[in-house]
C-alpha cells in the first residue's frame, strides 16, 4: 500500500471513533455511549463523575456484575490475581463492584481509553480465554470441593492397562461404605474435550478394577450442555453434573 493509503486508513480509524461516541448528561453524570462493543454485542457504556474535585471514570459495576451473573465468581484467589495483573497493567482500579479511573480533565482521553481497554481485557481474559476458562473452572470445582468437606487428591496420576499415564483432575479414595471416585472438570463439554478423557477412563478402569465410579462436572455457565455429551458419558457410566446442579453431586462424593 502507498503511503497515502496508509495515512488514509489512520484518518478513517479515527474519524470512525469520532462519530462513534456520544455522551449526555444524565442526573449530574456524564454518560459516554463508546463505538466498541461487549460480549453480547452491546456498546459499552462508561460515566465521568465528579467527586469534589477530582474526576472519575466508571463502568457503573457493569463488567464485574455482568461477569457474575454468567457463573463466574470473581472474587477466587485465582480470578483476584488475574483481574489485578489486567488492571494494574492499564492503570485502572477496583472500587468495590466497579472498574474506574480517575483523571485531570486533560487526561480524560487517554485514562477514558485505559478504561475501555480494561474493560475488554477482562470480559476476553474471564470469558473468550479457553485456557483461562480452564484453570478457572478447575479452580471452582476445587473450592466446591473443599466447602462441601469432600476428601480429595488433586492431579493423580493413574496407570493404564495400556501402560500410559493419565492425569485426573480429582481423586476421592475409597470409603467403608463407597468406592473409589474419579472425578474430572470439563469446562468445554463436547464431543472432542470427553472423548480423551473417556479413553483415560476406560484405560484406567480395565487397571484398578470396576470397582471405580466416574464423574465429571460440566461447565453451564455460558452454554448449556449439549444432551450428545450428558448421553455419551451416560454410556460410559459416567455421572455428568452439570454446574448450576453441583450441589447435586455432593452428597454422592462426600461419604
């Protein structure tokens, strides 16, 4: 491309941001509709504030609340160190529920744009992460554990009949009244994700007896869990719990 081109493009990115902002007053606040867009494909909305004589920036709670009521829970150890890494890098603080930022009225351009960068940041981060979405929906499954006073071992390391190793998330050892239970966290359940875990399970099943029960937590909390993977598990003798039914399955590995 020419140079003109590229200077071109320049112009048309920022006359695009131009004409995608609009901003009102609304009971004494400032409220700025953004051209950038959310998850559900909504466009972000933050608030310029003043609080004596300091202006602030806020998303009003929107991100963080919007985040809880999807299912995740973001006040676990991980999550905490996580969200802080993201906002410590853009210069934007937690106040209780809401993502903010406080600016001189000649910054508000660039701490208005450090927020909006954090508030897509975290909804990426906490949402469209996969490996993120793992080590977070492992750490749920642990902390329900724990709080349902569950005996368990982390991160075992079962042998095959086949003489690989497999790695499972939890074990439960056997009781006087019940087996031995495995327990896997599939936090993207479909077709692809269960089947290695089912040749694990029937690896190890066919070494330490058929004695063992399996089960596996499935993660809902953005969409529900396909009834092809609840039957595919079934077959394999295999109790799926979905996650906004957990507490159904404790009583079955507490004892």
């Amino acid at each position: 491309m020419s140079r003109f081109e590229c200077h071109q493009l320049a112009k048309q990115y920022a006359d695009w941001l131009k004409g995608g902002f609009q901003a009102e007053e609304v009971n004494g606040v400032c409220e700025v509709i953004t051209p950038f867009v959310d998850r559900h494909n909504d466009h972000l909305i933050v608030y310029v504030e003043r609080r004596g004589d300091q202006l602030f920036i806020t998303d009003d709670g929107h991100t963080l609340s919007d985040l809880a009521q999807s299912g995740v829970d973001m006040n676990t150890p991980r999550r905490t160190e996580e969200l802080g890494i993201i906002l410590r890098g853009l210069g934007v603080k937690r106040s209780r529920s809401e993502l903010e930022v406080e600016a001189a009225r000649e910054a508000i351009p660039n701490k208005l744009h450090s927020l909006i960068q954090a508030i897509l940041a975290v909804n990426d981060m906490f949402i469209t992460a996969q490996s993120h979405v793992r080590s977070f929906f492992l750490e749920d499954v642990r902390l329900f554990l724990q709080s349902s006073e569950i005996r368990f071992n982390e991160n075992v390391k079962l042998t095959g009949k086949s003489g690989f190793d497999h790695a499972v998330n939890f074990l439960i050892p056997a009781s006087s009244s019940r087996p031995e239970r495995i327990v896997q966290a599939i936090s993207t359940p479909n077709r692809q994700n269960i089947g290695s875990y089912l040749f694990a399970l029937t690896d190890t099943r066919e070494a330490r007896g058929a004695g063992s029960e399996a089960y596996a937590f499935l993660n809902d909390q953005e969409n529900p869990v396909p009834a092809d993977v609840v039957g595919a598990l079934g077959s394999y003798d295999v109790h799926g719990i979905a996650w906004s039914k957990r507490d159904t399955g404790a009583e079955a590995l507490a004892n």
